[in-house]
C-alpha cells in the first residue's frame, strides 16, 4: 500500500488537515503521516490537547509564538530559513518509516502569512531535499475578495508564483465558493427549524460539524469554519481513497499528474464534489448515481467560482466511490460529454476511477478533477486585487524590512501570473478549431496555417 505524507501550515492548514484525519479515522486507520507547522500556537495546541491528540507524534509539531503578521515574506523568508533545518528533519523522520512513499500533500492558505509564506518555502524544501519523491499535491485556500486580511491580495501573487513553478498539482479552494456553499446549507436548516420541508432537509443527529463532543477522533473545540473545513477535508478523503481501499479501477495518485496536466505550468484542477449538501450539517434524500453525475458538473457543486462549461477542458478525471460499475461511469460520460468543451487533441481526456469503499453514511460520492480554461478567472481577479494595492506601493514597506526582499519579487510574481493568465487564454482560442469541418479546411486558402 502506497504512503502519503501530509504536511499542514497555518491555521488554515491545521484545521483542514484536522478534519481531515477526524473524518480517515472513522473509515478506518488511516495509512498517511502528518507534519504540523504554524507560526502560532493556538490550533496546534488544540489539537495536541483534544482527541486527535494521541493521533499525532508530537515531535513533528514545529510551532512559534508570534505569527507571521499576514506578510507573505516574514513567513517565507524568514521563519521558512529559520526552521528549515527542523521542518526538513521533520519530514524526513516520516519519510523513512514510510515502505512506499508516493506523494506528499501540502494543505495550506494563500491569503495569510504563514500560509501562503512558510507553505511555499516548504514546498521548495519537498522539491529539493526529496526529488525521488515526485508528486507533490497542494490544497491551497484562496481569500475572498472581501477578506479581512487587506494583504491577502499581495500573499496570494507572491505564493501563486511559488505554486506554478514547483508544485506537481495544485488544487485551489475558493473561500467565497465554501462561503456560499454553505449559506444554501444553512437555508436548509432554518427551513428545518422552522418545520418547513422537514421531509427534504434535517439537521443530522450527530453531525461530524456540529457535534463536536462525541464519539473518538473529534476536535474539542468547534471553529467557526468548521462547515467549510469539512467540505474541503471530504475532498482529501475521495482524492486519498484509492491508496486507503480496495476498488477494481482505482486511480494511483500518479496517473492524476500523468493523466491531468499535458503541461507543466498548467497543473491547476478545479474540483467538484456530490453528494456536497450531506456532507455538512443537512441530512436531505440520497441521490441517485446518475444525479450526481449532473451535480458535480453544476457550477453550485465547484469549489471554486468558476463553470468549466464556460471554459475548455483538457482532462478530466472522475472518482466514484462505493458499489459502482464502469459501464455506470461509461455512460453518463456519453450522455453530458457532448456540453462539455473539451481540446481538440484531447476529445477522450477522461481517467476514471472506481473504489468499492462508500464514504460514511453514504452509498456513493463522486470527486471530479477538471484541468480546464475557466480557472484564469480566478488568477485574474487576484490580479485586479493585487494592483489595487502595488500600484499605490500600500503596506509595501512592511515586506521590504524583511531581509532578503525587494520589490522584484513583487515585479516577478506579478509577471509570473499575468504570464500564467495568457497561456490560458492562448488555451481558450484554440476551441474555435474543435468546430472546423475538415472539407471546410481542406476548401481554405492552403497558406494559412493552423495549430
């Protein structure tokens, strides 16, 4: 059975990656290791004082006492240098009782300090103190464009670069998307409580969010974003589930990166999940398969705000867990293929995976991994955001104090991004040749050229 080491940085980090082995250990024992980093000592803490405690070895706790100030370059310039050698010995602790390790997962923020600085710093140490170990998995937490860190803007550009030139796969998590997701969820609680479609929507009894105080493995204290940190936690959980069980097609979380980024830079997958509702505080009727299969490629199941049918796909990979059959997954291919865009060198770019183990209180889930155009939106508008504040140089003086940066990191990431947007949409142009009949080609002028 192949190993995953599971890395989580910040505050952010730490509470997904808590809910995380929360909800594996209710499956089963799960077969990964952890490497706890956060600049403050809070939720750390917390969880070597709750349940999951016993969970972890507390010798991979790396922690400080001051935080990282939101500043992207306290966090990467001077605790990554700072705690390198610690950080460093820590994974390699867990890397040498692992029989098979595959991959490393990296759960961390963009918006925060320690997040988005200490996150990518560690990164780096992945790609250069471990390059037999070559994929190298990255949930990231992008803020919402009303964050209360007014530096987030500069965070995210600066960690963006660090993202596209050393991670393998990037999954990026849109706090407004879990925001919304959950403000429908909570419609159906109030519903509830008001006695209103009790039949279609209940609060659950024992809900692994809000119920924080029963049963082994929960986290003592309940955190306020508990609702989205259990979305994006499920999303480890179908991604990790073919290394954790039995399945007739299970996916090897290498064949992800083979299968979903044609190139290298362009390793950024949209992610998309059904049942998405059951998986928080609401109990509504189960879903049929092939209902979900239409739910996962609603913009209201994406987490993030962007419609891959609006954009151009160049992979996609589907991931079912429970008693489902490949000719089930053939063919709801068919059937919602034809709205889909996909590249035209790349019209079969599906991968398709099949684990017979169900998620807890569910008969099937289903994770899809889009590579697709639509996820520029997202770069695009933290580029407006950034240059809100560059263009007025605001707040810049408190990244320049620290030793080792200068304005041309900000230059060179910006340019990195803006760089990243293009190729994307240089991408997006191409779909027009899908459509081409090959008569009307041969019929054109034979000294035009086409790609």
């Amino acid at each position: 059975m192949s190993q995953s080491i599971l890395i989580q940085i910040g505050q952010c980090g730490n509470q997904i990656g808590c809910r995380f082995w929360d909800l594996a250990l209710r499956e089963h024992a799960a077969n990964n290791k952890a490497v706890l980093v956060d600049m403050e000592e809070g939720v750390v803490n917390a969880a070597l004082k709750g349940p999951l405690g016993d969970v972890f070895d507390h010798k991979q706790f790396i922690t400080d006492v001051s935080g990282s100030g939101n500043n992207w370059a306290v966090g990467n310039r001077f605790y990554g240098r700072r705690y390198r050698e610690a950080i460093v010995e820590s994974v390699r602790r867990e890397a040498e009782m692992c029989d098979a390790l595959q991959c490393f997962f990296v759960l961390h923020s963009m918006g925060g300090g320690t997040g988005s600085g200490v996150g990518t710093a560690i990164l780096g140490m992945l790609r250069d103190e471990f390059p037999d170990v070559y994929n190298r998995f990255v949930t990231a937490v992008f803020p919402s464009a009303d964050d209360d860190v007014i530096t987030s803007p500069y965070n995210s550009i600066l960690a963006l670069k660090q993202l596209t030139e050393v991670a393998e796969c990037v999954l990026p998590i849109e706090n407004q998307a879990l925001q919304d997701i959950c403000t429908r969820i909570s419609k159906f609680s109030s519903q509830s409580k008001a006695g209103i479609h009790t039949s279609a929507a209940k609060i659950k009894e024992g809900s692994a969010v809000s119920d924080s105080h029963q049963g082994a493995g929960k986290c003592s204290v309940q955190k306020a974003f508990d609702s989205m940190n259990n979305i994006v936690a499920n999303l480890l959980l179908n991604l990790t589930c073919s290394a954790r069980f039995e399945g007739s097609l299970n996916v090897d979380l290498n064949e992800i990166s083979m299968n979903l980024v044609p190139f290298p830079r362009l390793h950024y997958l949209v992610s998309s999940m059904a049942p998405l509702y059951s998986l928080t505080d609401v109990n509504i009727p189960q879903r049929r398969l092939d209902s979900m299969f239409g739910d996962a490629f609603s913009p209201a199941h994406q987490l993030i705000r962007a419609d891959p049918k609006h954009g151009l796909y160049l992979a996609c990979a589907l991931m079912v867990r429970g008693k489902a059959q490949l000719s089930d997954v053939r063919r709801n291919i068919e059937r919602i293929k034809s709205s889909l865009r996909f590249v035209h060198w790349n019209q079969e770019g599906w991968k398709t995976g099949l684990c017979a183990v169900p998620p807890t209180g569910q008969p099937y889930s289903l994770l899809t991994l889009a590579n697709n155009t639509c996820i520029e939106k997202t770069f695009t508008d933290l580029v407006v955001r950034f240059n809100r504040l560059y263009k007025r140089k605001a707040h810049l003086h408190h990244y320049l104090t620290v030793d080792g940066m200068e304005v041309a990191e900000f230059d060179d990431s910006l340019q990195s991004v803006q760089s990243l947007i293009a190729e994307y949409k240089d991408l997006q142009t191409t779909r027009q040749s899908i459509f081409i009949p090959r008569l009307q080609v041969a019929a054109s002028d034979y000294s035009m050229q086409y790609t």
